[in-house]
C-alpha cells in the first residue's frame, strides 16, 4: 500500500477539513487516519492517506493541494510515507 502524509496548518476557519476531503475524493485518495487539532485560532491536521488507487501522479496532487491552500491562506503539504519516514528516522 502507497500511502503519504498530508498536513495543513493555518488560521482555523469554517470547512478546511472538507475542503481538503473533497479534494482528495476528486483524485481517489482514500483517508485512512485524520488527527486535527485547534490551539487558540491555529488549526492543525495531520491525515495519512492511501495513494494505490490516486489518479494523478503525486507531484500533480502535491501541487493541486499547495495551490488549494494558498487560496485559503493555509499551508497544506503532501509527503510520501517513505520521505517522511526517512526523515524521521533516528
């Protein structure tokens, strides 16, 4: 199973989670595991996602959530397990 790491972090405000679900339904990546959370008005999520049936490549998704983020002033990145994993690794 490919999967990948996906994290947003920013002002909170109304509909980031769907946004970023939506997002994901639209190019078949599936939502395995969501951690969110709200400290004062920042609003933090982590989610592990599930690439095998993606269809796009993950450049292209990692660039769509980028951009998607930006608009709503929010950071949104998009790593693969491996590349995480590696870097942080002890």
């Amino acid at each position: 199973m490919m999967k990948a790491v996906l994290s947003v972090i920013g002002k909170d405000q109304v509909g980031i989670l769907a946004l970023v679900s939506n997002e994901c339904a639209k190019y078949d990546v599936n939502i395995i595991d969501v951690s969110q959370t709200v400290m004062q008005d920042t609003f933090a999520m982590i989610m592990m996602v599930e690439l095998d049936k993606m269809t796009i490549k993950l450049d292209e998704f990692q660039d769509i959530m980028q951009k998607c983020g930006e608009k709503r002033n929010l950071q949104i990145h998009v790593m693969h397990e491996d590349i995480f994993n590696s870097m942080h690794r002890i």
